[in-house]
C-alpha cells in the first residue's frame, strides 16, 4: 500500500486557521521549522521504504497500512520558554489505532525534536504568519 495522496488544505482554510490559532494563542509558537533530516529518522526507525512513481516523486510504501508520524506540542521550562514540536514514529496493526514508538526494542526513547519555532524564525512575507494586531483597552 502507497501513501500517494497527502491530505492538503486550501490556502483560504489555511489562512482562517492560522490567524484563529495565532489569535488565540499569542504567547505560543505561529509554526515550527522541520528539518526533513527529522522526519527521515522516524521514517528510518520505522522501517518505511521509498519508491519514486512515474512523475519522479518519491512515494511511501507501507506493509498494509497508512504510514504515519505523530507530532505533540511541547514547552521547554528554560528561560525564556520555547514552544516545541515533537515527532515520534508510530505503528499499526489495524490501520485504525496508531501506537507512538517511543521506545525501542532496547528500551532507548526516539523522540525527534530539532524543530526551530517562529517566532523567530518566521518566514514574515507568508500569509499564514499573521501580524499581532495591537489590543487597547480604556
């Protein structure tokens, strides 16, 4: 079974989402850099093999069932505090219920995070990084 068809959104829906997260959320991370290095090591830990299609692009192949990571929100207590994201590789033997591979067979925890929050590092001409608007109270 190929993963070839990624869930995508529109920019609009994109948009809505973002400035409502960013809205409601002002004292947390707007997005995070990933670096692809990240997720090819929770693809490595579970054993995904690659294939490239027709057109050239490189395709999931899976052992039955969907290939996916699952990513968790988290703060750092150092100061000043940074949001997080971190990945974990995950398996399933239904296609319904994902475990997290937090540890290995070893015993030793695989949790990936080099993931960079913006602020600050932002991408400041995306539409999806909305400006903070000023609140005035009387």
């Amino acid at each position: 079974m190929s993963s070839t068809t990624p869930a995508t959104r529109t920019v609009k829906e994109a948009k809505n989402w973002t400035k409502r997260w960013q809205d409601n959320n002002k004292s947390h991370a707007k997005a995070f850099l990933v670096p692809i290095g990240d997720l090819i090591a929770c693809f490595n830990e579970m054993n995904v093999k690659f294939t490239t299609d027709a057109n050239g692009k490189i395709q999931a192949v899976s052992q039955g069932h969907e290939v996916n990571i699952r990513a968790y929100l988290g703060t750092d207590d150092k100061s000043p505090s940074e949001d997080h994201l971190l990945l974990v590789g995950t398996t399933t033997t239904d296609g319904v219920n994902y475990k997290d591979m937090v540890e290995t067979a070893a015993g030793v925890s695989q949790v990936y995070d080099f993931t960079k929050p913006c602020p600050s590092n932002c991408d400041p001409g995306s539409e999806l990084n909305h400006k903070a608007t000023a609140i005035f109270s009387k």
